[in-house]
C-alpha cells in the first residue's frame, strides 16, 4: 500500500504502518500541486491536515485512492460528496486535539480579560503602565458557545472551574441532551450574543455560517466583549471585528483561523494597531501532545480502512 503524507504530523505515528507499506512523508507537497498530484497517481491513502484542497482534481488523479485520513476535525477542505460518489472513506481525528482548542480557548479568555500582558515594550523603555493596565477577572462573566460538540463542552467545563456561567447554542443538540446540564441552552444565536462576555465560536464553515459575526452580530454583544475564533476562516467578518475593537465595542479578540489562509501581509493590514488582539498562524489544535494523539489516531485510522476495506 502507498500512503501519501502532504503536511506535517508527528513522524514517528507512521512507524505504525507496516513495513511492506509504501509511505512518502513529504509535507512540502501541500506547496506543489503538481508534485502532489503525481504523487497519488498510484496512492492508496492520502493524509492531510487543513491546507490540502482534496477535490474532484484531486481524486481523478488519484483512482486507486481508498482513504482520506485528516490530521484534525475539520472537513471544509475535503469534497465528501465526490469522495463518497467514489467510496473514498474520509476519517478525521476526533477528539485527539480536543485539549489543545480547549487550553487555547481558556488562556485567550484570561489573557484579554486581564489585559495586562502586553506591557513589555513600555516597561522595557521605563514606562511603568499601572493604570492602564488594570483589566478584570473572567469569574463571574458568561461564556458563549457557538456550536455545543466535544470542544465546546471541554472549553465549558474549564471555564466553570473558573466560576464563569455558561451558554450555548447549538440548534443541532437534542434539549434533552446531558450535555446541557448546569449550561444555558439558547433558542437563537442573537439570544446567546446579547449575554456573551466571552465569545467562542465552534462551528463548521457553511453557507449558513459564512461572516456569522459581522457588525451587526457585534452590536448585539455587551459593550467590550471578547471574541474568539477557533473554528474556520470566514466564519468571522474580519474587517468588521478590526473595527470593533478600534471603536471599543469589543475589548479583545483572538483569531487562530483567517478568510485567507496563510495569512498574507496584505490581508493582515486590516489588523494595523488594533488593540488587545491575539492573531495565531491556525495553531490553536496543535501543541506537541495533540500533535502525537492527532497523529497516532489518523494512522490507526487509515490501517484500519486500508486492511479492512
């Protein structure tokens, strides 16, 4: 069997195939379209993370391809309808990297509540900027959910620890799921906006989805909110939430995924002096450990297609 490998992942997961297996690990090929097609031109699995565009291009130049293992959760960048029509099994990694959103989510929210993290080039110049730096305490505040699955769910039971109070909406969880126990269930996401202190998105992009916070969205949130985005690129009005936090009508975003991905210099001048605001290269799923799980889980996963059919 030929295993493809077109980004990166924790090398050692692949000692997991076996040694009769054909596997080219070569995360530059997400780079090079051309080499990339060539390549599974004679594949049988294809591992990817977000960056690979696996569409119906793709997989004509891939017809003994059997599987698609994602290094992650999301699908957007993957055509299920083609791969389904051509019985290509598509496996992410769920839940291996649950952690790692989660911990991003937490610290991002302490870290633009308090505001006092961003002082090191006054105080290095001798400014001494107490006051200015006198933020608040994210006890006591209300954490919005946007989308209710397995991240959202660790991201809740963290922020409790924290004494935060929680919402959600999430029109896709039964209400009488448990999951709801000790959380705020809304009936619509403008109900769910207007007592968000915290703000955190984890929702697919869809047409439904797409610019889901834009100005409008913003102006039904409290006065200095916070705005995380974990979730995809577009999902979020970037220009709008530039805006947002130079008028005050947010204190503070952070934003892991972007409309353009990587993020070009020229996409990114939006964010010019933009205040209390945390922008990360799509990192907010990978620390070293979820790395190894993510990794060990879509081998275990592509094996079990490849050897089961």
């Amino acid at each position: 069997m030929k295993i493809v490998v077109s980004e990166f992942m924790d090398e050692t997961a692949l000692s997991g195939f076996s040694n009769e297996d054909q596997v080219l690990y070569a995360p530059g090929l997400v780079d090079d379209r051309g080499a990339l097609l060539g390549e599974l031109a004679d594949a049988d699995a294809l591992i990817v993370r977000n960056r690979t565009q696996v569409n119906q291009e793709l997989l004509d130049a891939a017809p003994n391809l059997q599987v698609v293992g994602r290094l992650g959760v999301g699908l957007d960048n993957i055509d299920l309808d083609t791969c389904a029509s051509r019985q290509v099994a598509v496996c992410p990694a769920t839940g291996a990297n649950t952690l790692s959103v989660a911990e991003y989510v937490i610290t991002a929210a302490l870290v633009l509540v308090r505001g006092a993290y961003h002082s090191a080039a006054e105080m290095q110049a001798g400014d001494w900027p107490r006051n200015a730096l006198i933020g608040g305490e994210v006890s006591g505040r209300c954490l919005g959910l946007w989308g209710f699955g397995g991240i959202a769910r660790a991201v809740a039971v963290r922020a409790q620890a924290l004494g935060m109070t929680i919402a959600a909406y999430d029109p896709f969880v039964a209400a009488d799921d448990p999951a709801w126990s000790g959380v705020q269930r809304c009936e619509s996401g403008d109900e769910l906006l207007g007592q968000s202190n915290v703000l955190s998105l984890h929702v697919p992009l869809t047409d439904s989805t797409r610019n889901l916070i834009d100005a409008a969205a913003i102006a039904k949130m409290p006065v200095g909110a916070v705005l995380i985005n974990t979730a995809r690129g577009g999902v979020v009005d970037e220009t709008a939430v530039a805006e947002a936090l130079l008028s005050g009508a947010l204190g503070g975003a952070a934003l892991d995924v972007f409309e353009s991905e990587p993020l070009t210099e020229d996409a990114a001048s939006r964010f010019k002096d933009v205040p209390n605001l945390i922008l990360t290269p799509h990192i907010a799923g990978v620390t070293k450990e979820g790395n190894v799980r993510v990794s060990s889980v879509t081998v275990e996963n592509v094996k079990r297609v490849l050897n089961h059919g």
